[in-house]
C-alpha cells in the first residue's frame, strides 16, 4: 500500500473520506455572497443576528451547472439564503422566494440546475 509522507497508509476509505468530506467555510458576517471556490463546500453561517447569503447571478459568479453547495445555520438567529439580481431559487416555499433556514443547526442544500436557476433542499421554513 502507498504511504502518505505522514506514515498515513493510504486505503480506499482515507481516498474516499479526502475527496468527498466538504470543507467548511465559516462566515460570521451579517451578509456574504456565495463565491466560487464554495463549490462543494459547508458554508456555515456563525452570526448571532440575522444573516443572509447570496446567490450571485451567472454573469457575476459562474458556477457549473450541477454545482451544489451545503449550508448551516450554525449561529442563533435567522439564516436567509437570497436570489441575486436575475436568479430563481426553487424550494417548498416555492420559485423565486428567498429561503429561510429552519433554525439553528439545519441547513439546506443548494443546487444550480440552470444558468441563473438553483434548488434548495432541506430545513425550510
């Protein structure tokens, strides 16, 4: 078996767990817009007030059609992930409505299914 230059003996499951574990980015601010490099990442939401975050339009941010982006409300109040300029995010609370997190430690999964039109799965008020 090869060897990671740790000592770390290299198995499928230490492959599987470096390829496919999401890296967390933390935001603490009150407002963030997605970036690209969020891309299969845990965008956690760590503010104490309302926060909100943003998805950008496809002429600003061009993510991949099929990208997916986690996200958590980690901090106590209201997280609220909101629709740039020319974007429609699809959920129960139906197309073209921001979606709010339900609660603290719920979270929701993002999906671009189309140039400026995203999907939101998960804890939704």
């Amino acid at each position: 078996m090869a060897q990671f230059s740790s000592g770390e003996v290299l198995t499928a499951a230490n492959l599987n767990n470096s390829i496919n574990a999401p890296t967390l980015n933390e935001q603490s601010g009150a407002t963030y817009t997605f970036a690209l490099t969020d891309g299969g990442k845990l965008v956690s939401a760590t503010n104490a007030s309302m926060a909100t975050l943003t998805i950008p339009p496809n002429s600003s941010v061009a993510f991949p059609v099929g990208t997916i982006i986690a996200v958590v409300s980690y901090g106590a109040a209201t997280c609220t992930v909101a629709e740039g300029a020319g974007v429609t995010l699809n959920s129960t609370g139906g197309a073209g409505a921001d979606v709010v997190i339900d609660g603290q430690y719920a979270g929701v999964t993002l999906y671009k299914a189309a140039t400026d039109t995203w999907l939101a799965i998960g804890a939704i008020v």
